[in-house]
C-alpha cells in the first residue's frame, strides 16, 4: 500500500507554490486596477496627452473624431488601463521575481536581477523614444503627404490602436541588448558566432523597421537603426559578461 503521508509531504510544496503563485498573482492585478482606480477621474486628459502629437499637426480648429457612438467613453478608458499596467510593469515584474528568485543560484540572481531592471529602464526609454522623437515625425510626414481636397479627421480609436501598436514595437524594439545577452549566457551562441551574423541582423532591423511602422523612410530609418545599435550594445555587454562568467577567477560558488 502506498504511503499516504508520504505522498501527502512530496505533494505539499507544490500545493505552497501554487498558493504563492496565485498570492502573487493578485497582488500584480490589485496594482492595476488600483492605478486604474486614481487615473480613472484623468482618462481623458491622458488620451489629449497622448493625442498631443497629431493634434499639434491638424489645420487650425481640427480635432479628432469619434465615429463609434461610445468611443468617447470606452477609448479613453481604454488608454488608462493600458496605462495602468504601464505604470503597474516594475511592481509586476517584482512579483514574478519573488516568486522566481529562490529557485535560483546566487550567480544566476546577480544576473538576472540587473537584466530585469535593465529591460524595464529600456522599455520605458524605448516607449519615450517613440512618443517624444517618433511620433512628432511620423505624423508630420502622414498629415503632408494627402491630398489637398482631403480634410485629415484622425478616429480617436484608430489612433489609440495605431500608437499602441507603435509603443509597443519601440518598447519591444529596446529590448533587444537584453535578448542578445541572454543567449550568450546561456550559452546558445558564441559572442564570436553572433558577430559574424551581424549583416543578416541589419537586414532582419531593417524589415522590421518597414513591418512595424507606418510606409515611410523616416519611421522605417528610426525604428532600424536604434534596433541594430541596441543589438551592438548587447553584444558587447554579452562578451563582457560571457567573460567574467568563464574566468575561474570570478566565478563564484553558489
């Protein structure tokens, strides 16, 4: 017969992670819907924020259009739950850290928690990148190029969609030196091999530049360049790191 108690002990800290993970859990979402919560009176004054940059750009007297009957009150708020988690991302990601972090070696700690805070500062950078330097630019050559005998009266909602998908590519975009120097770490390429594929990484920059932003050289030019000059930054942390991690000398116990 099998050992009840046994199977009872082996089974219990499952059931404790379980019951962390779901603690953690709420407490992530209790964040957002408590900056939710002290920006809901602001939903409107975020999305004129938002909307500052093409707003700026439209004949004297436009505005912006609400074509859906409730996008006037759902569009807003949808922005600041968007915002929300945006705010909400570094508490987040200190949750899944506790959870994560006694899993983990001492040397794997000293990694990945400078990788973690890193990747935060460069998502928000990237985010800022594109709403204080991309979007001025971009909409000054998209409300140029149409016809004369065409009015520009932007849908909020069209816009909030649009910008969105933007901020997400920058943020993502930003990301990149923190991809770059976990697969030296992990071992899954050479510092040397990466290098050698730089061209094909340029190349690879440059489509997304033309898939993930509006069809013009600008906004292509601004998203590709500062992908391939993240892509050196990580390198160079990568062999860096990667050097430090083989040297016996500097490699420490756990």
């Amino acid at each position: 017969m099998p050992n009840r108690d046994a199977e009872s002990d082996q089974g219990q800290p499952l059931i404790e992670h379980i019951i962390e993970l779901r603690s953690r859990l709420i407490k992530a979402l209790l964040s957002v819907f408590i900056i939710f919560l002290a920006l809901f009176y602001f939903a409107n004054n975020i999305y004129d924020f938002i909307a500052l940059p093409l707003q700026r750009l439209l004949p004297e007297g436009g505005k912006m259009a609400a074509i859906d009957v409730t996008a006037t009150l759902v569009t807003p708020l949808k922005l600041t739950l968007y915002v929300s988690v945006y705010i909400a991302v570094p508490y987040i990601l200190y949750q899944i850290w506790a959870f994560v972090a006694p899993a983990l070696y001492l040397r794997e700690k000293k990694i990945a928690l400078p990788l973690l805070i890193s990747s935060i500062v460069l998502f928000y950078i990237g985010t800022a990148f594109a709403y204080f330097l991309v979007f001025p630019m971009v909409f000054k050559f998209l409300t140029s190029v149409g016809p004369k005998s065409v009015v520009l009266w932007p849908d909020m909602s069209n816009y909030l969609d649009f910008v969105i998908k933007l901020f997400f590519a920058f943020g993502a975009a930003f990301e990149i030196p923190i991809a770059t120097i976990l697969l030296i770490y992990s071992g899954v390429i050479s510092p040397r091999s990466m290098a050698s594929k730089r061209p094909y990484v340029i190349v690879i920059c440059f489509v997304l530049g033309m898939l993930m932003t509006p069809p013009d050289v600008m906004s292509q030019l601004l998203l590709a360049l500062p992908m391939w000059l993240l892509f050196e930054a990580g390198l160079f942390f990568g062999r860096f790191l990667k050097a430090r991690v083989d040297d016996p000398q500097t490699a420490e116990e756990t």
